[in-house]
C-alpha cells in the first residue's frame, strides 16, 4: 500500500489498541452513546499522548447502537442497553437514588463524562418537569450524571438550537450551567465548526464543557487549545471509494427512481450543482430556500451536514459529484470522519446504517477536546516539575 493510502487516517483498517498506552488510563462515561463516536474521538485524542482510554460506562436506548459499540470497544467494562434516565433517576440537588449508588460503585473515578442527548426525549418516568419538558429532561440528565460520578471535566454535545430550547422562559443550557456551578463545576459554552476540526462537512454543534474546582484547566482554555485541523474537502475524504461498489449494504449504490435519475444526469451533463426549479417536484417549486435539496455534491468543498437522509437526493445535497447516484454508507461514514476500521456491520440492512451513521457524532470534537485537556495537563505537569527542580 502507497505511503499516502497508510498515512490517510480515514483509509486506516486496523484499530489501534486503545486499551494499551504507557501513561495512566483515561476513565469515561460516554451517555446517550449512539455507535460511540464521543468515545472514539476521546480514544484517538488518548493514544496521541500513550495513555490508554478505560470506559467505565457507556448507555444507550438502542440495541443495534450499544451492538455497534460493543463491537468497536470490546475492553469496555459496562455496556448498558437502556434508557440513561434509569440509571440516573433522580432529581438534581437530592441525595442519590440505590440506582445512583449503584451506578456510581461501578464506574468508580471518572476523568471525562461525554454525552449527546438526543434532541426529543422518551422518558417514561412519571416525572412532573420531565412530563412537561422532555427535551429538557434529557439533557439535564448529564447534569445529574456529574453529580452521582463527580468526572474532571464534563463534554456535552448537542444542537445549535439548544440555546433556544426553554421551559419557562429560561433556556436548558442556562439551567444546565446554573446546577454544574452550584456543584463546583466552572463552566463554558461554544457553537463549534466541525469543518474548522477537520471533518470534511458542514456541520455546527453546542459544546458545554464543565470543568471540576481544583483542576488547573478551565474550560474556556480547553476551547481555546483544540487545535484546529486543514481544511478537509470531499475528495480527501472519499475520493478513493469513486469506483468501489459491491452488492453489500456499506458499499452498495443507491438506487434511485426515475425521475430523480434523470435529476441528476441533468445536473451532470450540464456541469450544475443546483437543480433548476422547473425540474423538481411540483412541491419544491416556486419560492423556496431548499436549495441544497437535489443538489450536487463538489469535489473541493467539504459536504453538507449529513443526515440519516444521506442516500436520497430529496433529502439533500447528497448526489455524487461525479456519478448519478446518492452516497453509499461508506461515503457517509468517511464524511462524518469514522475511519475504515470502524466496524458498523452489526447493522443488517441499508436503513440501518443510514440511521447509525447519519445520527453519530463526528468523532473529531471529542478528539479536539481531550486532546486540548491532555495537552495542557502535560503542560502543568512539566511546569510543576521544573519549578520543583529549581526549588
């Protein structure tokens, strides 16, 4: 294999043994796990530095999705299929539940406590504020989480629209910070480019990073330390997979109707990347601002947020730049920054990788963020050691 195929860290088919690393292990809990793109970023950010990655727990309410994990991080220690509000069951401020207890002897000391909640809640508990405020609910719900296992530092991800998500008139986010505060957290928020990361899409996520009193880091400097990755295009990304095919689900084509086929030569036989109005549907005509919708991917620009919807150009600009068909679920996954190793063949069927891949999170924000922390922990350390040398 030519150096530049073995270097690309997308085409790499061998896992690293993120089980194995010669300074002392990072301890996480990843909740609302999905696949495990939060625990992948973290353990990628770890073996930068040697230190070997421990997962304490990791929950999610979907089977396939804790398979899928199962699958990539068979060293983790608890993997739980569930809903996290079961395992975290009570409200913020009260002494622990015997769930929380229990919870809490099993995952023992916990460096970073990752999460994404999903963006609409299905709690069942007969909670008064969670009936009214399910969203909420889950996101407060990592909140909870650092109460009961007291991390070093807090990582939740969610929607820009987030700050915009409210009860009340005061906004998740806001009540989030306030309780993290109260139990000695320091706390920060920032919309993060996922392209500015490295990942070759356009994509925007909340960041809220808590840090615990008595840790030399703040969260403010660990935003300002994620270093920051070149500028990734679609061709980076995939351009190797133009020609790959095959009758399996991850690297099948999509197949369209015909008349989205015949969308799409359109598009190709006259060098366009937006689809006239006169040729969509009657539905998408006149004054609209789905523009992407039909559209054609570029070579030299990173992709569209992907979604679930990856493998139909109605449901965005999902058509390949240089062929008459949406992107195969390897296409997907490389854009979404999950390198070939990555093993999503637990899902059985197209639609389920769709579902799997387009609801991930780009492994490259969590790597960002434990590499910043590690980083500058090492910074303190060596600082401290020196000033005790010249002592």
């Amino acid at each position: 294999m030519p150096d530049a195929l073995r270097s690309h860290p997308l085409r790499q088919r061998t896992a690293p043994r993120f089980d194995d690393g010669n300074g002392a292990p990072i301890r996480i809990v990843d909740l609302f796990a999905g696949c495990g793109g939060l625990t992948l970023g973290a353990a990628q950010a770890a073996s930068l530095h040697d230190r070997a990655v421990e997962i304490a727990l990791a929950v999610d309410f979907e089977p396939l999705a804790t398979e899928v994990y199962r699958r990539n991080f068979p060293f983790a220690s608890n993997i739980e299929t569930g809903p996290v509000e079961m395992l975290f069951d009570g409200d913020a401020g009260t002494r622990p539940t015997f769930a929380e207890k229990r919870v809490a002897a099993r995952v023992g000391e916990v460096d970073i406590l990752l999460g994404g909640p999903p963006c609409q809640g299905h709690s069942s508990l007969n909670n008064h504020t969670r009936q009214v405020d399910e969203k909420n609910a889950l996101y407060l719900r990592m909140v909870r989480a650092a109460e009961i296992v007291k991390p070093r530092v807090v990582l939740i991800e969610n929607v820009p629209a987030v700050r915009n998500d409210r009860h009340n008139g005061e906004g998740v986010v806001t009540r989030a910070e306030r309780r993290l505060t109260e139990i000695g957290y320091r706390v920060a928020e920032r919309i993060i480019e996922l392209e500015a990361l490295g990942v070759a899409q356009r994509r925007r996520r909340h960041v809220l990073l808590a840090v615990a009193e008595g840790e030399a880091i703040s969260p403010e400097s660990l935003f300002e330390a994620m270093p920051t990755g070149e500028r990734r295009t679609l061709r980076w990304a995939i351009g190797d997979l133009l020609d790959i095919g095959g009758d399996a689900p991850w690297d099948r084509e999509p197949q369209a109707k015909r008349e989205n086929l015949e969308r799409m030569r359109y598009l190709l036989d006259n060098d366009e990347f937006d689809l006239p109005n006169r040729l969509r549907p009657k539905c998408h005509q006149g004054d609209h601002s789905y523009k992407s919708m039909y559209g054609r991917l570029r070579w030299d620009e990173p992709a569209q947020t992907i979604t679930s919807g990856f493998g139909s150009i109605g449901q965005g600009r999902f058509m390949h730049p240089e062929r008459a068909r949406a992107l195969t679920a390897h296409e997907a996954s490389r854009i979404q920054g999950f390198p070939d190793y990555f093993d999503f063949f637990s899902c059985p069927t197209r639609h389920a990788l769709a579902t799997m891949i387009g609801n991930a999170v780009p492994p490259a924000l969590s790597a960002g963020v434990v590499n910043a922390y590690l980083t500058l922990a090492q910074a303190r350390s060596d600082s401290s050691e020196q000033l005790a040398a010249m002592a």
